[in-house]
C-alpha cells in the first residue's frame, strides 16, 4: 500500500476507486493531564500530548489504509489530518484521502 500526500504517484495511471477514512478519539489519563497543566504554566513541550497526538495519527492512517485494502485499492493519494478537541485531554484525528488502483 502506498501512501502519498500527493494527488499522484510518480509512473503510475491511477483508477480513483473513493474516499477512504481513518480516525480515532484519544485521551491522557488524569495524572499525565495534571503534569502537563502544570508544564503549560511554565512553558515547554508538553510531551505527553505530543506522544498521545503522534499515536493517534498513527492509529488514524492505520484505519484509513484498512479502509482502502478492503476496497481492492493499491494506494491512498491526496492524504490529509484533521484534529479537534472532543473535550477537555481528549482529541479526535481523522486521516482521509483518495483510494486508487493501479491500472
């Protein structure tokens, strides 16, 4: 499965096959939630937020390749992220883009 953010693949001819989506609701516990408030007073990278953003990415692409291997496809092109609060330490991200098959 290729995965490109692109609206093509380099020597490929492309079949759009349809929109494929990924996406996952993730949280902090309440004990991280707590040392990150307290980091946001001070200033600095709030890691456990970084690494909890960076595994739902993940998780989200996962879902969305999933999605385009049950459609027969060989790729995803024109991939793109979205993210919104859901409520306080949660977080939704969404990875969507364009199923195609090699022709």
């Amino acid at each position: 499965m290729i995965l490109v953010n692109t609206d093509y693949i380099s020597g490929k001819e492309l079949e759009t096959l349809g929109l494929v989506k990924g996406s996952t609701i993730q949280s902090t516990n309440l004990g991280r939630d707590i040392t990150q408030a307290l980091k946001s007073l001070l200033g600095g990278e709030l890691k456990t937020y970084n690494k909890m953003m960076n595994e739902a990415r993940a998780l989200a692409t996962k879902r969305m390749a999933e999605e385009a291997e049950a459609m027969g496809a060989d790729g995803v092109v024109n991939i793109r992220y979205a993210s919104s609060s859901v409520m306080q330490s949660a977080a939704e991200v969404i990875a969507y883009g364009t199923a195609v098959k090699f022709t």
